[in-house]
C-alpha cells in the first residue's frame, strides 16, 4: 500500500514547495528511511537474544560432547555419567523444594502483609526492605548462612534425631556443624523469599478495588475480601513468582557452596552429606582441566534442562489459569 | 447518631475487649516458657512456643467472643504479621552480621590495597600482634566495576532495543510472530541459572581459543550479560507499554516519524522507570559469584584490563578469602577480610539501589501546578 | 491555510473485517464539518484514514481515494507522516506530553522532528499558537510548568494549540469534548467556531446539540447491525440534518428515538 518510490513530489519530495512556513514550520524530518533503520536495528537487536540462547545451548553441548560415550571409569567415582549425576540432581531437586516449603507461605504472606495489611504508612517501607532483601548478594547469604545460621542450628537438628530420629530424613547422628542440605535449603529459602513477595505482592495490588469494595460491602471479613477477590485474581501471578522462585533455588550456587559440606547422596536431611549440580560445579571448576572440564560442563547442561522445564511448566501453568483470573485486559 | 455516645452502640457491642492481644500475649510467654522448660529451656525455643501458642490462641479467643469468621479472620491477620516478622530476621541478622564484623576492618588499606605480596606469613604476623594487617580488596573492587562496566555496556543497548522491538514494532504478522518468539527466549533466558551462564561464556571462550584455561574479565562480562539482558528487556518492556497509546498518537498526529516518537516521546515517558530498572539489573549481577569463578579467574593483584589476564571481583574475594584463607593457620585475619569486603559489596548494591530509586524520582514525568 | 478534502469510494478494512463502506463525500476548506451516528458505526475510524493514522493499528487497510486539493494521500510513496504534519489531530481525551513543559508541548511538533528554530521565533509560534487556542491569557505566567498540571478543558485547548503551532491545512478533532465538563466544553466550542476562519475543521462527535451549535455541514454514519460495515448515510448542511432530514434512519437519529 505504501511504497517509498517518490511519485508525488508535492508531498514526498520538496516541503519547500510548501508556501506556509514562512519561519518555523514544523514538517516531518527526514525520510522513511530513518525508520526502517530504527526498526532493523531493533529486530537485530532480538536476534541477538535468539543468537545467545543458540549459542549457550550449542557450546554447552559441544563441550559436553567427549561426555557421550566415554568409558565408565573416566568419570569422577568410576561409575559413568548416570551415577555421577544423579545423587547432584536428587541434592538439587531436595534442596529446591524444601526452600520452596519454606518461602512460599511466608513470601505470600509477606506480600499480602504489604498489601493489605500493613499501615499505609508502612506498607511502603516495608516493601523497601523486602527489596534489599532481594538485592543482598548470595555470596553474602552463603557466608550468613555458614558462620551464623548453621551453628545456632546445631541443637534443633540433635532435637530432631533424637525425638523424630525415626524418620529416614531425620536420621541421626546430627552433624556437629550444622552444614547440612537442610541448613542449605533454608538459606535458599530466605533468598528466594523476596522474590515471591515482591512479584504476589504487585500482583495483589492491582486487584481491582471495586471488587474487593463489593465484598467489603457484603460485610465480608477483610480475610474473606482476600479469599475472594484477591487469591483468584492473583493465582497466576502467584504460581509464576513460586516458579521463578524454584528456578532460582535450582540454580543457586554460593549459598549452597559455602553452607553446605558436601558429599554423597544421603537421605538424612541433617547430616552433612548431598551436593547440588550447580555447587558442585564451581567447587570444582575452577581446577578443572580435559575430561573432568567436559564432565562439568555436561553437568551444568544438565542443569539448564531441569530449569528449562520448570519454566516451560510455569509457563503453562500460568497460561491455563489467565484466561480464568481476569489478569489479562 | 449522638445519642450513641451515651448507650452503648450496637455497632460496637459483642466485640473483643482491646487488651485481648496483650493478654494472650502474656499467657503465651508464660505458657511457652514453661513447655520450653519441659523439653529444656532455651531463648529460641520459647521465642517459637510462645509464638505459636499466641497464633492459635489469639484468634481461637476472638473466634470465641466474635463468632468463627471473625476468629478464622483474626488467624490469617496473625499469620500475615506473623509472616512479615519471620522474614524481617534473617534480613535483620545478615545485616547486623555483615556491618559488625565487617566495619572493624573496613579502612583505607582495605580499600587502597591489593593482596599482592600478602602471604600467610604476613597474616601470621598481624595475628600476633606485631603488624597492622596489611592486604585489602583493592583488585577486587576495581575487577568488579570493570567487569560491570561492560556487561552493561553490552546489555544496556541489547535489552532496550529488544522491548522496543517487542513493543513497537510487534504489529506485523511477520514481525508478530518473531515478537512472540523472543518473548519465549527471554523467559526462558531469565531462568539460565547463573552458574550456567558462567559455564556458556567459559564454552565459548574456550571454543573460540582453543584453550582450556582460558580466563579473563570480559568472559565474566558475557557471562554477567546473558543474566542481565532478560532483566533489562523485561523492565524496558513493562515500562514503555505503560506509556499511554495516546501519547504515541499524538506525537504521530504531529507529523513526527515513528522513531522519533518513540527516542523523544515514549523513551523519555518511561526512562525513570527504565534506568530504575537498569540499575537494579546492575546491583543484581554486581554480586554474582559463580559466573565470575568459572570465568574470569583468580588472583591477588590489580588488573583493569578485561581483556588479558584473570581478574577478581568482590564476590570472588569473598569467596577466596573464605574457601581457602591466605593464612590456614589465622583464617580469621582471612574472613576479618572477606566480611569487609562483604560490606563493601553490600554499600555498592545499596547505593546502586538508592540511585535507582532516585532516578525514578526526579526523572519522573512531572506532575502538578 | 486551509484545504478541501475530497473522499472517493473509500472502504476501511481491519484485516479481512470491512469496517467503513464506501464513502463519498466532499468537506470545504474554511468549514466545520460534523460527523454523528451511534456508537461503531465507523465515523471515528472513517476520520482517522483522513491522516493515515489509521495505519497506526495492525491491520488496518484502506481502498479508494482521499484527495487533500486534489492530491492523493494515498498516491504511491505518499510518506503517512508527511501527511499528518498537514492533517492535525485532536483527540478524545486530553494528551499533552507529560514530560515536557507548556512551552514544549506547543513547540513538540518542531522540536520533535529537531527543527533548529531561534528563541524569538520559538517563543512567537508559542505565543500566537496559545492564542490561537484561546489559552494564552491563562497560561503565559506558567509556561515553563508542566501541562498535565492545567485542567481538563485547557489540557485540550493546549492539545489543540499544539496542533496549530505544526500549522496544518485541516485540524481533525475526535470526540474533543467528551471528556470534558461543560464550561470547558464551551470554551472549546468557542474555539472550534474561531478555526474555522483559517483552518478546514472535521469533528466527530456523540453530542448532537455539539454538531447543531458548531457545525455548518453534518454527515451521519450508520451501521445496519452487528459485524455490519459503517456507511455514510446523508451529509447535507447541519439546519438540514437536524430540521429537514431526507433520510428515515437520520430522523431517527437526530430525534432521538434510538442511538
């Protein structure tokens, strides 16, 4: 409809043909051209984004390649690739989900402490805080966790052998350290906490007033108002904030690191013992040369797979419940 | 409506008395105390019994007095504070830990100094008392900000071209399509664990070279890069698809071409909420430790050149100082160190914060009279 | 300046959906013409295609004519934004730019496009831009504050002014007053009536007392039902629309028995 082939010289050419300006008229600057550029350079500019995640897939893969196929014993423990890996992925999938456990209930609460609860006064300070939270480092956590955290533990986890010692999770004896998966998890726990709460929380504010006015106005209790209005509205956004908070847990390295002392696969939550792929990966990176770098990195491919399927899950999960929650308008 | 000042109201009847919180407080203090004698006494197991019996029986008081749903909704009002008091602890305790062992090191030679030629036996000697303890986190600090420096450069343009693509031009069938693939990439992007994004860079690095230990700052910037391009373009997108439609129309109704109207009218709308949020994509990757490990190195002296030679961050540092102090016999000298430059670390992101949010603020499209 | 339009079997489609059928219709130079009709029946998309800004939503097409003095807007490299710097546009609700001072937003049409322009000509075209709009005697002392700042009526007059200082040939305006309050509906009235001595004026608007007090023409749109095109169904001058009206469903219209 709209070529750029100059036809019409009155309007695509000469606006000085234009005997109105005299003195500051304004007209259009430049060609369509400028456009086309602006726009390229935009698209170019995605591209780069599709180019990327090619070439994380694409490398990670081509240096995990030597992995496929490589005789059993030239693996770290001498058994192959399958049993090197999966005690890490059990380690990682434990330690993610005991964290979720744990920041889930407090980040919405958090959340809805910011905004329904709190003195108006308040709520936005508060919302600060919870923000820096979010912003401290994970090597600070990691450090936090292991000279702090983990030695006040210490009696809880003997408490728990002796008492529910008869739980394969809490079998004794408890480690004399604390740096246990357990400890590990609940670091993980405070770290992803922020980012439930800060996304529920945004979520739950543009919960549109004039409902909640109307369960008010039906004399509903303000925990009512919440159950009503708040959480259906919200569910996705909830759903998708715990997601992002559990691909955080996955792939979260320091604070495992520094909390946790490593080892094998060990059901015992409060022994020392399991290790993620992620920390294990950077204890061992850096020394790492030949095979073992291959090994790693064939580890850390592993890594990006599990993360990618709780995103394409959450993905979905979301997708499926927007078309009920109103959220998209 | 006066004479209900001096009968009692019926709108203000049957409610629970304004002392009950503090009397169910009391009674779970004591309560506690004594079922935290019973299994042996300590300050944080009374500090949860306690807790736990007021969460119950505060509301379990109102629900009596008021009817259920006024108890079940006094329960979740608990729970909610009860909530924001849990996570205000570990904040509270991080930052207390990180500010009291991290000030009394904190000086200019840990600021003005590098770890060159600091060995265990110099830490040694501090720890006995006869040298001031030398060694600081000089290199690290310039490492840092040189290894931001260009992940943001390389970020920054990437990620506000790409919203602008994703919100300007997704019109198009063609271009539609595209937008709604990019917009996948990016969530999915978002979700790169940070240590795999460290292990891509170190990859491709070594695939391009040919060498295995291939280690230099730059790597660490792409590393950092691919974490904070998704950010970026997220909050570059939220922000300008909150500029009112209007304001486009009008800027076209004008005779300005397209992307005009979007540089001088729909960027310089959302740009305190973009350069906020450029900011806090900053503070975020300034503290990523595991990227850096695997792809920038380690070492104890300066090197501003990110294009040769390994190069440490603070986090790096931190991490070094901890892991594997200079001195195995003193490593507290070692974590003195490393807390300090923790607390360094932790000013940077904080300031990093406030400026964000000082950017939103005076940059703000102006309101009022 | 001022030019005369001239619509030549015009069909607007949103993708394959026809949404404007067919419209012919000739608007004179130095006039106000109003376009009525009930909710959906095209006569704002129908004003939109009369700058191109139509082309803003995906999908949106055009066949036929609009000939602006006898030139094609839509002629073969014809640029759309070469077009609106002579179609000006005022729309529905107030839109003064919120990062930009009252001066800026009257110069915004030059200053976007980064037209040098000295200080004594900048600040003439502020103020017979302002004057022109009827808005100078309110605003001279605050030029430098922001415009989101002013109320509802004078938002619209600086939208207005804003459209002047670009001096186009033709000043489109959609549902200018509909979110206004009444006296700020007046001033802008008033001002419409004063455009029209140097500009050709085209309004869409809802409220017929509007189109009766400011308009010397008056085309009504209709639409036959849902999923229906919008067509032109009479445009005569305004006295004739709302006294004498040929047509059954304009009738209706203008006596309001539906709509």
């Amino acid at each position: 409809m709209t070529q750029t082939a100059p036809t019409k010289p009155e309007m695509g050419e000469e606006p000085e043909d234009r005997p109105a300006a005299p003195g500051p008229s304004a007209g259009p600057a430049g060609s369509p051209k400028q456009d086309a550029t602006f726009s390229g350079l935009a698209l170019a500019a995605s591209l780069v984004i599709l180019v990327v995640l090619a070439g994380v897939a694409l490398f990670l893969c081509l240096q995990a390649w030597p992995v496929v196929g490589a005789p059993a014993d030239e693996f770290y423990g001498g058994e192959g690739f399958l049993s090197y890996i999966w005690p890490l992925v059990a380690g990682t999938l434990i330690a993610a989900a005991i964290a979720l456990v744990i920041a889930t209930p407090i980040g919405v609460g958090v959340a809805l402490y910011i905004s329904h609860y709190a003195p108006r006064r308040l709520a936005k300070p508060v919302g600060y805080v919870i923000d820096l939270l979010a912003a401290i480092p994970s090597i600070i956590f990691g450090a936090w966790g292991a000279s702090v955290l983990a030695p006040r533990v210490v009696p809880l986890y003997d408490w728990l052998a002796q008492y529910l010692g008869f739980l394969p999770i809490f079998a004794g004896p408890a480690s004399a350290t604390g740096k246990t998966i357990l400890t590990a998890s609940v670091v993980l726990g405070i770290m992803i906490l922020p980012i439930i709460t800060s996304m529920s929380r945004e979520i739950f504010q543009q919960t549109p007033v004039l409902q909640q006015e109307a369960a008010l106005g039906l004399g509903a209790t303000r925990w009512e108002m919440v159950r009503m209005t708040v959480f259906p509205f919200a569910r996705a956004g909830i759903i998708s904030s715990v997601m992002l908070g559990l691909g955080r847990a996955l792939g979260e390295t320091m604070a495992v690191t520094l909390v946790l002392s490593g080892g094998p696969f060990n059901p015992s939550l409060i022994q020392s013992g399991n290790q993620t792929v992620a920390s294990e990966i950077a204890l061992n990176f850096p020394e790492a040369y030949g095979f073992r770098m291959n090994e790693l990195i064939a580890a850390g491919l592993v890594l990006f797979l599990i993360t990618l399927v709780v995103n394409m899950l959450a993905r979905l999960i979301v997708n499926r419940y927007k078309e009920f929650s109103g959220a998209n308008s | 409506m006066s004479t209900a000042t001096f009968k009692k109201s019926s709108l203000v009847s049957g409610q629970a008395p304004r002392w009950l919180p503090v009397a169910v407080g009391a009674g779970a203090l004591i309560l506690g105390a004594a079922l935290a004698a019973l299994v042996g006494f300590g300050i944080a197991l009374w500090a949860v019994f306690a807790g736990v019996l007021f969460v119950l029986a505060g509301p379990a008081a109102v629900g009596a007095i008021e009817g259920r749903r006024k108890g079940v909704d006094a329960f979740a009002r608990y729970l909610v504070y009860g909530a924001f008091l849990l996570a205000l602890i570990p904040l509270v305790s991080v930052v207390w830990t990180v500010l009291s062992r991290g000030l009394p090191g904190l000086d200019l030679n840990m600021l003005l100094t590098s770890m060159g030629g600091v060995t265990g036996a110099t830490d040694n000697a501090a720890a006995a008392g006869e040298t001031p303890v030398y060694g600081g986190a000089y290199h690290a600090i310039v490492g840092t900000l040189v290894v931001t420096f260009w992940a943001t450069l390389m970020s920054v343009p990437v990620g506000l071209l790409t919203a602008i693509f994703l919100v300007e031009y997704s019109g198009g069938r063609v271009s539609g399509a595209i937008a709604r693939i990019i917009t996948f990439l990016v969530d999915v992007m978002t979700g790169i664990p940070s240590i795999v994004a460290g292990l891509f860079a170190a990859a491709l690095f070594v695939q391009i070279f040919d060498d295995p230990s291939m280690r230099m700052g730059f790597i660490a910037s792409v590393a950092l890069s691919v974490l904070m391009i998704p950010t970026v373009v997220r909050n570059a997108e939220e922000m300008l698809r909150i500029v009112p439609n209007e304001l486009r129309e009008a800027s076209y109704a004008l005779g300005v071409r397209k992307w005009r109207t979007i540089t001088k009218v729909v960027i310089p709308t959302a740009i305190s909420g973009i350069s906020s949020g450029v900011t806090l994509a900053i503070a975020r990757v300034i503290g990523e430790t595991a990227p850096i490990l695997v792809t920038a190195g380690f070492v104890t002296t300066i090197n501003a050149n990110a294009f040769s030679g390994w190069m440490t961050t603070l986090p790096t540092y931190i991490y070094y100082q901890i892991i594997t102090p200079t001195s195995p016999t003193n490593p507290g000298i070692s974590e003195g160190r490393a807390w300090s430059a923790a607390l360094i670390l932790i000013v940077i992101v904080m300031v990093l914060n406030l400026i964000a949010r000082l950017i939103a603020k005076v940059f703000a499209p102006k309101t009022g009279r | 300046m001022s030019k005369r339009i001239d619509v030549e079997s015009l069909n607007v489609y949103y993708g394959d959906f026809l949404a404007v059928e067919d419209v012919n219709i000739e608007i004179e130079p130095r006039s106000v013409t109003a376009f009525i009709g009930p909710s959906g029946c095209g006569k704002s998309t129908f004003l939109r295609t009369l700058n191109r800004m139509h082309e803003v939503v995906p999908g949106a097409r055009v066949e036929g004519k609009v000939n602006l003095d006898g030139e094609d807007l839509y002629g073969r490299g014809v640029d759309p934004v070469r077009v609106r710097s002579q179609v000006g546009m005022v729309f529905q609700r107030p839109n003064p730019f919120p990062t930009m001072s009252i001066r800026d937003n009257v110069l915004a049409g030059a200053k976007l496009n980064s037209r040098r322009m000295s200080r004594a000509a900048a600040d003439e075209l502020v103020e017979s831009s302002l004057r022109g709009a009827n808005l100078w005697e309110e605003v001279k002392d605050r030029l430098g504050k922001p415009g989101s700042g002013l109320s509802g009526g004078q938002q619209q007059r600086l939208c207005i002014a804003r459209t002047i200082a670009v001096k186009p040939d033709v000043i489109l305006m959609d549902e200018p007053c509909s979110a206004l309050d009444p006296i700020s509906t007046l001033a802008v009235e008033d001002l419409i009536s004063e455009l029209q001595e140097e500009y050709t004026v085209v309004i869409v608007t809802h409220n017929m007392q509007q189109a009766a007090r400011v308009s010397h023409k008056t085309a009504f749109f209709n639409i036959a039902g849902t999923g229906k095109p919008g067509k032109l169904i009479e445009y005569a001058p305004t006295q004739e629309i709302f006294n004498n009206p040929k047509d059954r469903a304009t009738e209706d219209y203008v006596s309001g028995r539906f709509g």
